[in-house]
C-alpha cells in the first residue's frame, strides 16, 4: 500500500507525466465533440447489438459503447468515426463466421481451448470476452493464459477489415500478470521451456485455421495509446515478442504482418546442440495447435454446445 502511495505521488510530481495527462484530457474532449456529430454511425452500431445472438453474447456483461469504445480505443491513429466502424465490422464478422455454440459459449465463461496438467501445475489458455475487463480498450477478444486459476499473460485482438474485404485478428495487446514471474518459470521448465506467448500465439494460428484466415497483424509501436511506457518498451511487446514468428514490418503503416502457415527453418541448418531441443518444441506447438482446432471443430457441432461447460470460470 505504502509503495503504491508513493508511486502514484512520485507520477504526479513528474511534469511529464502530467503533460501526458493534459494531452490525453484535451485528446479525449475532441473525441466528445466528434462523437457527438455521428449520430448515425452510432445508431447503426447500436442497432447491431439488437442482433438475437449478439443479445445473447453479451447476456452476462454489457457492450462498452459510447465513451468506452471511442475514448483511447486500440490506435491512436483512429478517429472516432473509425473506432465505430472498427467495432461493427468486428462483430458483423463474428456474426458471419463464429458458430452460434461458441458465441453461446463466449457468452457465459468463455471457451477453454486447451489445458494441460502437471504435479502441482494446471495450466490452462481459454478465449475470453475483453468486455468482461472493464479497464481496458484493447480489442474485443482476449486470448489468456492460467496458471493454478491465476492469468498469468494475456493476448487482445479484435478482427479487423483490409482494404480488399478480407480480416485478420489485430494484436493490440500483450501483457504479462505482474507477480507471475515464478509460476512462469515453474510453467516453463515443465513444458519444454516454452514462454506464455508461444502457447497464447499458437491458439491463435489455430482459431485462424479454423475460420479460414491467413494473416496476424500486430498494432504498430507508434500507434498504440500507451506512449507513457516508451519507446522501448513498446518496441519490446510488440516489436521484439514476435520475431520468433517470422513477423514482417509493413512499410506503409509500421505494423507486423505474420503470414501463415509459418515456415520454420529446416532442422539440418540448427546447432546440432539444440536440434533435439528444437524438435521437441515445436511438436509440442503443433500438439497444441491441432488441439485447439479439435476443440473449436466440436464445438461447432450441433451437439456440442456444452462443451464451454468442460471447465470451470477462472477467475483473474
């Protein structure tokens, strides 16, 4: 407690800090103002959650309209009429694409996608709802990682339209629990040394396989609201993080564009001191890949609506 008081003196005493907030605070009233002269656009969005199933989705929680969706919503470089045209093309293609079992079951828990369990750890990566977390605004899905019924990193999209009519998950956030650093280790010295993102990622190429997409991008360091972290340690979480999935730095708009399938280096050109370890990793990823696509291929059935029932609510 006491470290949290002086923390929060230490960030009101910094003159930058409270230029940030000016800024943020003057940023957010020109929001308001051209809020208020797309009345329509809003009603259009409105009127898309009166859709039956999205009324079912959004049973146990509420949509974050108004202030919420269009205040600091994932880029910076979006107006506000652009935020609201992000959100209902998201959920206008969640309608057309996700199987009426999982929005039924994105609705209550959300879905568990995979689990496994050791001697004294039970690690588990589920789909949630961003709407559940009230704080954020970054994206409308969350990919999360539990640890012993702790979330231990999490991974927000929302689905977003290219210019030629096709989607793909926008990653716009990446972040790790703090507190979690030793049942992390714990985690990773069990399951072949592999790191949170790797697993949060993998169920994500899974989901893609299994709505038919091709492509991840992820936001672009620049564009993201969260400029009081720095340079550097935007460039970290979503710069550095996805090296290892071949991502590419489009030219026109500095965001990482990952293509899948991916392609991975041919086991012959690795240190023959790490081959082994190499090949362990990644039948373990493609194990828990084509698990992921199992699951949500049930739950696509008629029959398997009750598959979200599998495993209880883990709370954050």
């Amino acid at each position: 407690m006491a470290q949290s008081i002086e923390r929060f003196v230490r960030k009101s005493l910094n003159p930058a800090y409270r230029l940030y907030k000016l800024r943020r605070r003057l940023r957010r009233i020109g929001q308001d103002l051209q809020y208020r002269r797309i009345t329509a656009d809003t009603r259009n969005l409105e009127s898309l959650f009166l859709n039956e199933k999205l009324i079912r989705l959004f049973s146990d929680t509420s949509p974050r309209l108004h202030t919420r969706y269009y205040q600091d919503y994932v880029s910076c470089r979006w107006s506000v009429d652009e935020v609201i045209h992000r959100i209902h093309d998201h959920y206008r293609f969640l309608l057309d694409r996700f199987p009426p079992a999982a929005l039924e079951a994105l609705s209550r828990n959300g879905i568990s996608l995979w689990s496994t369990t050791y001697a004294d750890m039970h690690a588990e990566v589920r789909l949630l709802l961003l709407t559940h977390d009230t704080i954020r605004n970054e994206g409308e899905f969350q990919l999360t990682l539990f640890l012993n019924g702790t979330w231990s990193h999490a991974l927000g999209f929302l689905y977003h339209a290219a210019p030629d009519g096709s989607h793909y998950p926008l990653v716009c956030r990446n972040q790790g629990c703090v507190g979690q650093f030793e049942q992390v280790r714990q985690f990773r010295k069990a399951h072949f040394e592999l790191a949170p993102l790797f697993l949060l990622m993998d169920s994500l190429i899974a989901l893609n396989a299994f709505i038919g997409l091709d492509e991840i991008q992820v936001l672009a360091p620049a564009e993201s609201y969260q400029s009081r972290l720095g340079e550097e340690r935007l460039d970290a979480l979503y710069r550095q993080a996805f090296d290892p999935f071949h991502a590419r730095v489009r030219t026109e708009d500095g965001r990482a564009a990952i293509h899948l399938p991916l392609e991975e280096k041919p086991l012959e050109s690795i240190d023959r001191r790490h081959r082994k370890r190499t090949q362990q990793k990644r039948q373990a990823r493609e194990q828990m890949r084509t698990e992921v696509l199992q699951r949500l291929e049930a739950l696509s059935r008629p029959a398997a609506a009750t598959l979200h029932e599998d495993a209880p609510l883990l709370a954050a």
